[in-house]
C-alpha cells in the first residue's frame, strides 16, 4: 500500500510539474504572434485508477473564430489594397472644380473660347486659347500616363506577392511534414503555432479553404477549387511579370496575345492552371492587385480615351440623319462623301420590344467583324465596310454596305436610287446616321469651315477618326492627344470668317465652344459611366466632369467598404484572441492552484517516506 502511495505521489509531482511548465510557457510568450495558449490534460491511470499520468499538451482556441479571422484577414487585405489605388488615382484627377482638376483645365479651355469669341481680333485672346487647349491635352496625357504607371507598379508588387506567397505554400507543406514525423506534443504544439500563423499570412494575399485531415496534415485550396498544399506537396506559384505596362497591355487567356503578367500554379503531378483569368481568385491583395490592372485602371484609361476622343471628334465630325422614305432610310450621298477609315454608320433596329444597334465602320480594307467595345456600343452587332475609291457613287457605297449587312445584319439590305441617294431598309430599321470627318487632313485648317482639327493624334499630327484599321486608334489615344501643330503655326484660323476668308470673326470660336458646351456626343457604353447597356450621350464639357466624379465616387465607395471591413477584421481578431490569447490572471491562478496541487503530493511523499522509516526501523 505504502509503495502505490509513494508512486501516486510521484506520478502527480510529474503531472504538477508539467502543468507548471505549459503555465510558465503560456506566461512567457503572452503577446507572442502566433502563439495558442496550452493546457496539460490528466488522466486517471493504475489499478482501480489508483493514480495519475499526463495527458497530452493542447492548444485551446476556437476553429471557428480562426476560421473568421482567416477570411476577414483576406478580405481586409482586399480592400485595403483597393482602396489605396484607388484613393491616389482619385487625388490624380484632383477635386471637382479645382483648376488643375480634369473638368477644371476643361472649363479654362471653354472660358478662353468665349473671351475669343468676345474678341477675335486679339491676338493675345488666341494666344490664350492655344494655352488652355496644350494645357488641357498636357492633363489628359499626364492622367494617362499616371494610370499606366499605377499600373506598372501593381505588376511589379505582383511579382513580390506571389512570390512571398509561394515561399508560405512550400513552409506549411514542410510543417505538414515535420508534424507528421514529430511525437513530442510539445513540439507538435509549437509546429501547429508555426502553420497556423503561416496559413493566416496567405489569406492575407489569396482566398484559401483550410481542411485538416486525419494524420493532422493540412490541406490547402483556393475557394475555386485548386489544391495549393496537400500534406507535404506544395503548387508552385510563379508570374511572369511583364514590367511597364501600356494602354494596349491587356490580360488575354492566350499566351501569344497577353501583354500582362498572369500567375500559374503548378501542382505537384505537372499540371498547370492560370490563376490570373477572372474568378480564379476572389479575395486578398494579390486578387485586389489583378482587379485594378485589368479592371480598375484600364476603366480609368478608356474614360480618357473616350474624352480624348469625343474632343477631337466634337470640332471635325459631322452628323447626318437619314431621312425617312416609302422605301427605307435615306442618306445623302453627300453624307457619305467625307467618310474615313473609323466613321461610323450606326442603323437602330427594333427586335423584340428592344433596340439594338448594327455599327458599320469606314476602312479602306476588306469587310471583317471587329470588335464592339471599340465603338460607341459595345453591346452592337460591329463589322467594318470597305470604302469605296473615289469618285464614289451611291450604288458603289450600296454595294460596300450590302456586303458588311450580309454578314453583321442579313435582314437589313442597301441600295442606291435614281436621284443618287443610298436607302438602307429591312425589318425593324429605326433610323441611320453617318458621322464623318470633314476635314480632309489635320493640316486642313480651313477648307472645312467651321469643323476644325484642333485636337489631333499627336503620333504623326493625324486626325483623329477612330480608325481600326491596325491598332485601335482610340485605344492609348489620351496618351497623345495634342494640340494641332498648324494651329500653332498660325492662330488666326481660329477666327476665320469662312473658308475662304480670313477675316476674324466669333463665329468659329463659338462653334467650338457650342461643340463642347451645348452639342451632345455618343460616348462608349464601356467607360461605365451612365451605365454599360447603350451608349451615353453628353456634352464633351459635362463628361469630363463625370469623369472626374465618377473616379471621387469609386474612391469613396472602396473606402467605405474598407472601413467596414477593418472593423470586421478587428472584431475577428479580438474574438480569436480571446478564445487563443493568454490572460496572465488566469495563469496565476491556475499557477497557484498548481503550486498547492504540488505542495499536497510532495507531502504525500514526505509521510509515505516517514512511515516506510519506521517500518524499516521495526
């Protein structure tokens, strides 16, 4: 009896023991990152439970508030990321009104306009028009050029965050393997510390699901459904950054066509999945970063394309309305005459109870689809028609027309009548309008009158008609928009009276600033602004306010939603660590719940030991 006594009371000096040492480790790394409270369980051992053995070391936290913390983490990182671009490219367009603002240099150019019209025999008054308008293009390019360097850091960030990214997908697969292979619970508590932490850090930079097995190995997985870690095995994350980014760098699923950087995971059989096409990431900073270089910042780019666009296109672009005929809609053959490569004419149809738009555009080479986010409309039915050598005649655009219809539109057909007009009919045919620049080149200052090239493409002083024949011309356009250089050169044609006379006279300037100020343009459904289902029509004045508007709302809506999150997460953090953190008076507590527990056998042991004396003694 006395012997299982004097092993009861060893077996619980032990057990006090280590209980005082998990409470002295919990004591030492209270505030410790990572670190899981411990507790020691104790079981009954011995015949008749006679005595007591340890247990094993536990880690005490909730799974679930680790689980919350986890997707708040990523979804802070998200909308932090979000918000910070979007914050400096909002302080880039300036506030609303301000003079160096984009809508500010747009209403000093229609102000010059006015004193010009006022005055247009001071020479100074067109000096200072000239001023406005290099100032106005000089905003416009260095917008562009700052979006594109937004853009441009973002890639290189990329690089860095997939590759931390990886580094932590490689560290937990080798913790999954030194668990697996430790059986010390000590250490195994310290090793789940260690992955734990490390599985948080890639929330913050990817949307992951956690699931742990059996073994206690843990797997790892996008919400998409790719395996980033199974127990020892890691995917391979790498990207291949493309450095400095241009208007025309854009993602594509085709290798041969992507100008932008994509990240691949590499599974550990070989297989390869591009995790940069939309959807395959949803949340954390490295998702945030492809939204706002795909998404985001070419949305701000095309915004000052369309601008730069609808500019130059307000003081050369003539618009004709077909008129209406017992055989269909007719055009001019005049209407026709100016078109260039990148003109449109844009036929309304009515098909069940909606009305949906067949854009033809100008080139001078054979008909082909094109497509629709290079128009006005991106949800039209787009083909190219090819124009006709000059001199044309109506049955020759009849014929360029019919070809282009027969493919884009097979319901719609056009012909040419006696009187040398073109009549567009067919089922449902709501109208026509042919828009065409009417000066023949950017040097052309005076032969259209009152149209006038102000604003050309600074890559060659072309004018600016939309072409798609090669690149886009609209695409990168506000990156060199320029003022035109036979402008420059001589001044007075701004107040030129007609064509042919160069008396000075308000009537060009105050075309110029009618164009801009009270005539109402198409612009292209795509920029978003008015919404992405039909065109949005607005002075070219009032939509570099929305512009600016547009970009201070999206600002401030990204950071509101970061706002939120930041308090979510903060509330994450505080639920885990009071499920996982250390509370120093209850340490002490249980420390000196210990001690008494440790005193109480330790006497035990002192009795059992006088009283095996005295047997001895006998």
């Amino acid at each position: 009896m006395l012997t299982t006594a004097f092993s009861t009371a060893v077996a619980g000096l032990e057990a006090a023991q280590k209980a005082i040492r998990v409470v002295s480790q919990n004591v030492g790394n209270a505030g410790t990152a990572g670190y899981v409270r411990r507790t020691v369980t104790t079981v009954a051992s011995g015949p008749g439970n006679s005595s007591v053995a340890v247990g094993t070391v536990n880690r005490v936290f909730e799974d679930a508030a680790l689980k919350q913390l986890r997707l708040e983490a990523s979804g802070a990182a998200y909308s932090s990321t979000k918000s910070n671009v979007l914050s400096q490219l909002d302080k880039l367009f300036g506030k609303p009104g301000d003079a160096t603002a984009l809508d500010g240099r747009m209403n000093a150019f229609t102000q010059s306009l006015q004193g010009l019209a006022t005055d247009p025999s001071s020479v100074a008054s067109r000096s200072t028009v000239l001023n406005k308008a290099a100032a106005l293009t000089e905003r416009i390019r260095s917008l562009a050029g700052n979006v594109q360097e937004l853009r441009s850091g973002i890639e290189n960030r990329l690089g860095s965050d997939v590759g931390a990214a990886n580094n932590l997908l490689k560290s937990i697969a080798s913790l999954n393997a030194k668990l697996a292979a430790t059986s010390d619970d000590s250490a195994q508590a310290g090793l789940l510390d260690q992955r734990d932490q490390q599985i948080t850090q890639l929330s913050s930079y990817l949307d992951v699901k956690s699931m742990q097995q059996r073994d206690g190995a843990m797997t790892l997985m996008t919400t998409s459904g790719v395996v980033l870690v199974d127990r020892d095995a890691a995917a391979t994350l790498s990207f291949d950054g493309r450095g400095n980014l241009g208007p025309t760098s854009a993602y594509s699923t085709d290798p041969s066509a992507r100008g932008v950087g994509t990240i691949t995971a590499t599974l550990p059989g070989g297989a390869v999945i591009d995790l940069g096409v939309r959807g395959a990431l949803s949340s954390g900073s490295i998702a945030a970063q492809l939204e706002l270089r795909d998404v985001a910042l070419p949305l701000a780019q095309r915004r000052l394309d369309d601008l730069a666009f609808g500019l130059a296109q307000s003081l050369t672009d003539k618009s004709a309305v077909g008129t209406q005929s017992a055989a269909g809609v007719d055009l001019n053959l005049a209407d026709l005459a100016s078109l260039k490569p990148g003109n449109t004419i844009t036929i309304p149809i009515s098909a069940g109870g909606a009305i949906r738009n067949v854009i033809l555009v100008a080139s001078s080479l054979a008909s082909r689809p094109v497509d629709a986010n290079q128009t006005i409309d991106a949800n039209a039915q787009v083909q190219t028609f090819t124009i006709p050598a000059a001199p044309a005649t109506a049955r020759d655009y009849a014929t360029a027309i019919s070809a282009a219809l027969s493919v884009v539109a097979p319901g719609l057909t056009a012909a040419s009548t006696t009187s040398g007009k073109l009549t567009l009919s067919g089922a449902g045919i709501q109208g026509v309008v042919a828009i065409s620049t009417q000066p023949k080149s950017a040097g052309d200052v005076s032969g259209a009158h009152p149209w006038i090239a102000m604003f050309v493409d600074g890559l060659g002083n072309a004018l600016v008609t939309g072409s798609l024949d090669g690149a886009p011309q609209r695409t990168g356009l506000a990156q060199r928009l320029s003022v035109n250089a036979a402008l420059i050169g001589d001044s007075s044609v701004l107040v030129a009276a007609s064509r042919t006379s160069s008396s000075p006279n308000p009537s060009r300037p105050q075309f110029v600033y009618d164009a801009l100020t009270s005539s109402k343009l198409a612009f292209s459904s795509v920029n978003g602004i008015g919404g992405t289902q039909a065109p949005h029509v607005a002075t070219v004045a009032a939509f570099a306010q929305e512009i600016v508007a547009a970009q201070g709302s999206a600002a401030a809506a990204a950071k509101q939603i970061d706002d939120g999150q930041t308090v979510a997460l903060g509330v994450a953090q505080g639920r885990f660590s009071k499920s996982a953190g250390v509370n120093i008076d209850e340490e002490m507590s249980r420390l000196m719940s210990l001690q008494t527990a440790y005193a109480a056998n330790a006497r035990v042991l002192s009795a059992v030991r006088e009283m095996l004396d005295v047997l001895m003694k006998i």
